[in-house]
C-alpha cells in the first residue's frame, strides 16, 4: 500500500487501503457513518465499497442523482435535511464515495453541517483520483459558472482504489487523463512526456501516485490560493469557461471536465508563445498531443461569444481582471497573467485551425 502523507490527513492508495478507513472509524468512535453517493456510484462502486467496510454498522446512505446538473445548492439543501432528519451530529462522519460532483459536494455539505463535521473522500473516477478529491477544496456550482460557492477544507483520510476504475467508459478515463497531462504541463517535463508517448489509457494506475503526488506537493506549499497553487488552473480559465457555456446548450451534449480543459489547454498554451517565453514548437507539440487524445470541441462564433463573456466569473479574477496561468515551458508554469482581447480571439482561432 502506498501513503503520501499531506499536512493534516493521509492519501492512501489501493485496495489494502481499507483496513486504515476502518481502523479510523473504530478508533474516532463516530457517532454515525453516513456514504454519500449519487444515482451512478450507489449501483456501480457501492458494493465494492461494502466488500470491504462491511463490518462498519450501522450506517446510513444518501444519494442523489448522477450528474454536473445536481452540482447546486438545491442538492445541498435536500442532503442537510437529510441528515438533520437521520440524527447526524458533530461527531459523525460522512464518505463521499463517487467521482468529483460528489467529492466535491459532499465535502461541502460535510464542511457546512452544524459548522462542519468529519468526512473522508473515496474517489471513484480517474479525474477525481487524480485531482478533485486531494486539496481539499469543497463547492457547488451557481448556476452555469463552475464551483463559484464554496470552502477549502480537508478530509479526514483520501483513499484511492483504482479497482473502481472498472466501472468507467472510455470517455470518463480519458477526462481524468486531461489532469494527468496539465501536471506534467505545469510541474514536470519527463512526466508530460511520458504520458504524451503512451500508446493506450488501459494502464493508468500505476501512474496515478505521481499525479497525486505532483498536485499535493503545491497544495502543501499554497493550501489556500494565494500564489502557487494557481498553476494547478492552467487550461482552467477558459476551459471552465466553454464547459460553462456547454452545459447551458440544451441541443448540444455537454463536455466532459476534461474534453473542456483539454481545449482550454491548447488555446492557453498558444497564448503562453506571445505572453510568456513558450515555444512554437512546443505550443504545437502541446496541440498535436490532446488532439490525439481529444476530438476538436466545435465552436461557432456565437459559442465563442458567449464563452469569451464567461471569462469575467473566474475565481482567479481581481480588480475586474481576468487572470491567467500560462507556460514558459513545458514542466514550468506562471501566474495571474493578463490577456488581451486579440490574443484571446486568437487563441480561438490556433485551436479551430
């Protein structure tokens, strides 16, 4: 079993990773240990969680339904009435067993109960095993705009099976590889390299340690944004930005975090040719490798509009500014950038090409 210790919990990996989930429980005495699943992960990860907690009773599982959409306050809201209603107090915990609306929810929604109760992250997507579920931040969406209400605190314990992986499509595994090529991109060359050369996704696991381990390492030096950690929103800006505007299309099928990101990553690393002491090459070696893994996002210019209008709800904006983290090199990122309209357009334009 493999552990990466962070500041205040341990992420631990692989399925010999269970005894120390309930080594935990038995020794923090929880008054109640609820799971929190959504309509996806209660058929397809729930039993396997159960496999291997089964001597954790009793318990209680709330679920709510799979998808982007139920990212709200609205679902929030119905889950506290929830646990209100089942007698959880200060002293319980709550699992958050699922991919990263629920990691990332049910964080929120531990974070916020009666001033904040215990709760520990089981990730069962590559995306949240590799980056929703460590560092500790929690939220909701507000409407369209990506994770806008929220908190950063951390779990008691991550745990990472990837024996869960076998539950995903081919779609989900490579959304969650996009992660995997930003901290190469932004933190490790050899590491971007390797991922970029790999003939086939069936093998990720034995990669994901160092991905983990990557991200951890920022977040331990930056745990609340002040500088640093705003590497880890490379591709981010304008990524969220068109996923935003995806999930408002009702005749167009949303993206995937991922497929979002890997757009944004090309356009942002063409920015970083003008903006910073990136490439050309590398910008094209960048582009040609995401769209060997990514179809093209199609975007029209109304899309491009109305994405472009998106940019100014950024978390990382200050003083009405849109602020970027952008490429010198591969393996080397820097941050709060300005852009200006003609580069962003621009952009647009290198990734269309």
């Amino acid at each position: 079993m493999d552990v990466l210790n962070s500041d205040s919990h341990e992420i631990l990996f692989g399925s010999e990773a269970y005894p120390a989930l309930n080594q935990l429980i038995s020794e923090s005495q929880f008054s109640k240990v609820i799971v929190l699943t959504d309509s996806n992960t209660r058929t397809s990860c729930l039993p396997r969680f159960e496999e291997y907690v089964s001597q954790v009773s009793p318990r209680e599982v709330l679920e709510f339904p799979a998808g982007e959409t139920f990212k709200t306050l609205h679902t929030c809201l119905k889950l506290w009435e929830q646990l209100s209603e089942l007698g959880a107090d200060r002293k319980s915990l709550l699992i958050n067993l699922g991919g990263g609306v629920v990691t990332d929810l049910g964080g929120f929604v531990a974070s916020a109960y009666q001033r904040g109760i215990a709760f520990v992250n089981i990730p069962t997507t590559l995306l949240s095993m590799v980056d929703a579920s460590v560092g500790g931040k929690t939220g909701v969406d507000l409407g369209p705009l990506k994770n806008q209400i929220g908190l950063i605190k951390n779990p008691e314990m991550v745990l990472i099976d990837p024996g869960y992986l076998r539950t995903l499509d081919n779609r989900q595994i490579t959304s969650g590889f996009a992660e995997m090529l930003k901290h190469g991109l932004i933190l490790d060359k050899d590491y971007w390299r390797e991922l970029s050369t790999l003939n086939t996704l069936d093998h990720l696991e034995r990669l994901i340690p160092r991905s983990v381990q990557l991200k951890e390492g920022v977040v331990r030096t930056d745990p609340n944004e002040k500088g640093l950690r705003k590497i880890l929103n490379f591709g981010h800006t304008l990524g969220h930005a068109i996923e935003s505007h995806f999930l408002t299309q009702e005749s167009r099928e949303p993206l995937l975090h991922g497929e979002a990101i890997a757009a944004g990553m090309i356009m942002e690393a063409f920015i970083s040719v003008s903006q910073c002491r990136m490439t050309e090459a590398e910008c094209d070696e960048i582009k040609a490798v995401f769209l060997r893994f990514f179809p093209r996002v199609p975007i029209t210019a109304e899309d491009r509009a109305s994405i472009l209008s998106l940019l100014r709800y950024d978390k990382k904006n200050t003083h009405g500014q849109v602020l970027f983290a952008l490429l010198d090199a591969i393996g080397k990122a820097r941050t709060d950038q300005t852009v200006t309209p003609e580069l962003l357009n621009a952009s647009f334009d290198y990734y269309k090409e």
